[in-house]
C-alpha cells in the first residue's frame, strides 16, 4: 500500500522558519515528480513547489525565493524548507506525487 505522510508543521511567527517532511512507503519515487500543495481555510488548494524527475524545480511566485524542495532518494522522501515565513502562508500541506496524496500538515504562521 502506497503511503505518504507529511510531518513538521506547526505554529511559528512570521519571519521564522519551518521544515516539512514526506516519507513515502509501498513504492520508491526516486526519479518520479513530487509535489507540494496547500490549502488555506476558505481556498482551493493551491500549488506551492515541486521537482520533476531529474530534479528540476518550480514554485509558485508567491513562495519563490523563500521555499525549496528539495529530496532524499535514498529516504524516500521529499522535503519543503520554508524560511520568511508569512501569516498568507497559513495552510494545510499536503505532499503529493502521480496519484497519491498525504492527509496533510497544518502550518500556522502568527503575525
């Protein structure tokens, strides 16, 4: 059964740093697409960062220059560091690879 499960979020003020965590497990996702979502209370989900196959990156503009993605084959994992945090980037995150999603990580971020 395939599984991925986010860890590290939580409540930090603004300015501060956060780093989120996606263990896979069932299947590798080494040299697969993994993704990182959010969704703000009262929004659509919306797209944060993801890296491809070869390890090329994308961010939405309003995380570029503050978030990365970056990922550990050999730990089955994928990982987003968020520095700058902003109170806008309060959220559940979800990781997300091909058809598979994670139930999701709350982050707060206080003003």
């Amino acid at each position: 059964q395939v599984q991925l499960v986010e860890s590290g979020g939580g409540l930090v003020q603004a300015g501060g740093s956060l780093r989120l965590a996606c263990a896979a497990s069932g299947r590798t996702f080494s040299g697969v697409a993994m993704g990182w979502f959010r969704q703000a209370p009262g929004k659509e989900r919306e797209f944060v960062a993801r890296i491809s196959w070869s390890d090329s990156t994308y961010y939405a503009d309003s995380v570029k220059g503050r978030f990365t993605i970056p990922r550990d084959n050999a730990k089955n994992a994928v990982y987003l560091q968020m520095n700058s945090l902003k109170p806008e980037d309060t959220a559940v995150y979800y990781c997300s690879s091909q058809d598979y999603w994670g139930q999701g990580t709350q982050v707060t971020v206080s003003s």
